[in-house]
C-alpha cells in the first residue's frame, strides 16, 4: 500500500519534481508550464493570430461563392500538396533533432565540468602536501577557483559581465585582473595551472602528480572549447529561413485545401495547426543555442551551484577532519 501510494505521488508530482531537479526550483505543474511556455508562446502568438485570420478569411471567401477551394477531383493537386507536407515534415524533424543534439552535447560537457571539477579539486586537496597554515589557506583559494572557473565559464557564453558570485570565489587583486582579461576562463585555468607547477617546485608534488593534475586542468579547457564550438557554430541560417518560408507556404496552402471540408472551422483548425508547428520550430531555434538564459535552456545556475556546494562540502569536511584528529 505505500509502495502504490509512493508511486502515486511520484506520478502526481513528477513534472513538479523534474523540474526541481533541472533547475532547482520547486514550482506547482502549472507554474512550470508556464514558465516553459512563455517564451515561446511570445514569439509565435503573432503568427498564429496572422494565420487564423487568413483561415477565416478564406472561409468568407469561400462562403461568399468565389472559386478559391482546391477542387476535390484533382488528384494533382492533392498529391502535390501531400509531397510537399512530407517534405516540410522531413525538414521540420531534421531541424528539431539537429538542434535537440546541440543541446545534448552542451549538457555533456557541461555534465563531464562537474565530474572533472571533482578530480581536481579530489586530487589536489589529497595529493598536495601542507607544510604551513598558509598552505591550507592557498590551497582552499585554489579550490574555489576551480568553481570560479565554471562560473566565468557560463558568464562568457552567456557574453554576460562579471558578477558578485565570482567576486567572491578569489581575491580582489585577482577580480580586478579578471575584467583585464578578454578570456576569463582562460586566465582561472593558468592560475591553477600555475599553483600546480609551483607546488611541484616546492616538491610538494612529483612528477607523476603533477601530470595527472594538469591533466584536469587541460580537460577544463577542452570543455571550455566545445562549448565555444557550439556557441560560435549556429546551424546554417539556410536552415532556418528555408524552413520558415515552407511553413509559410504551408499555412497558406493549407486553407485552400480544408475550406471546403471544413468551411468556418478552417480559422479554428488553422490556429491550432499553425501553433502546433510553430511551437515546433520555435522549440529548436531556442534549445539550438543551449547556454542562454530562456526557460529551456541548459540550467547553468544551478550545475555552478552544484560544482560550488561540492567544493565548499570537501573544505568544509577535510577541517573536520583535522580538528578531530
């Protein structure tokens, strides 16, 4: 009885708790589907009001006796439209999972970040030797560098400016130089490279270590370019404009081929058939960029916040350790 009962809650809640464990808030279902909605609703509520008015348009037309119906005995025509549909299909299904790919790989890399962030931050706490108190305060710094590096990162591929939460991940001579910087990832990863090759100076760490070390940090930066990659590698615009010019001629053609079936019904159908692809193409220009700020979006806030609490959980747990030892 409780399992059923468990599994009723679950079923209940379930968009509720996948949306919470996206994005780490927790809203009631129809919150997060307004949330979700809004952005694309926004877009394409213009056209679809443009695309009903022309189906009851062309209702009028047909009511008032002018000849602009497709005639039902022409098999020609209705296989032409009927070539041209799966033609549009085929390309509105290309477009959708070109980009739903693009939003998976930048989920992967952003996932393989966190995992990597773990082995760094893992490897230097354990491998690097403290002689001082000034060297667990270093080596602290240095960790949460590693969460400012994942920060800096999703601030640049939002192309966003330096915020507090990163202030507050380093010093303020560091800080400072970062708004120097053209590439502020890029410089938080040569700081840790740095306080790596340092530590092997001091021969606090050998040889072997300080491969493996730098080998993470090498990892931070090739994730960093693969998201690069996907920001600065839009699919082809011909993609995008070939695509909404046949969904154009689609809502048009379309109305002409139902009035007859379906006469002051046509705007209705119309409206629902224009949001419903609309809604479609929409969906893919918006997830085809994944490190933005819309709703469907990756949630880059809340996978920085996880690298965070990760880091500050091993300090936080490692002088625990010490003070009971």
């Amino acid at each position: 009885m409780k399992r059923l009962r468990y599994f009723q809650n679950n079923s209940k809640n379930s968009l509720r708790e996948k949306y919470h464990l996206y994005k780490g808030e927790k809203l009631n279902w129809l919150q997060v589907t307004m949330r979700l909605e809004r952005s694309i609703i926004s877009n394409i509520i213009p056209w679809v009001f443009f695309c009903t008015a022309y189906g009851l348009l062309i209702s009028l037309f047909y009511y008032l006796g002018l000849p602009i119906a497709f005639k039902n005995s022409s098999s020609i025509i209705t296989n032409a439209v009927l070539s041209f549909n799966i033609g549009f299909t085929l390309l509105l299904v290309f477009r959708t999972n070109t980009a739903h790919d693009r939003f998976w790989e930048g989920r992967q890399l952003w996932g393989s970040l966190v995992n990597t962030s773990r082995n760094l931050t893992r490897g230097i706490w354990i491998i690097v030797k403290e002689q001082t108190p000034q060297d667990r305060v270093e080596k602290e710094a240095i960790l949460r560098l590693v969460t400012a590096f994942a920060v800096a990162m999703k601030l640049h591929l939002r192309s966003a400016p330096l915020d507090t939460q990163l202030a507050s991940l380093m010093s303020e001579k560091q800080y400072l130089q970062l708004q120097d910087t053209n590439h502020p990832p890029l410089q938080i990863a040569y700081w840790i490279g740095d306080y790596l090759q340092y530590q092997h100076d001091r021969k606090y760490l050998n040889v072997y270590q300080l491969t493996t070390l730098h080998n993470c940090v090498d990892d931070l930066v090739d994730i960093l370019g693969g998201c690069e990659r996907i920001l600065k590698t839009p699919l082809p615009l011909i993609y995008t404009i070939k695509l909404r010019q046949l969904l154009l001629i689609f809502c048009l053609i379309l109305p002409l081929e139902i009035v007859s079936f379906l006469n002051w019904w046509t705007g209705l159908i119309m409206a629902f058939v224009s949001f419903t692809l609309l809604s479609i193409e929409q969906i893919g220009s918006e997830i085809e960029e994944p490190f933005g700020f819309d709703p469907n979006d990756l949630p880059l806030n809340a996978i920085c916040n996880t690298i965070s609490n990760n880091v500050e959980e091993l300090i936080r747990l490692a002088s625990n350790n010490v003070r009971s030892s």
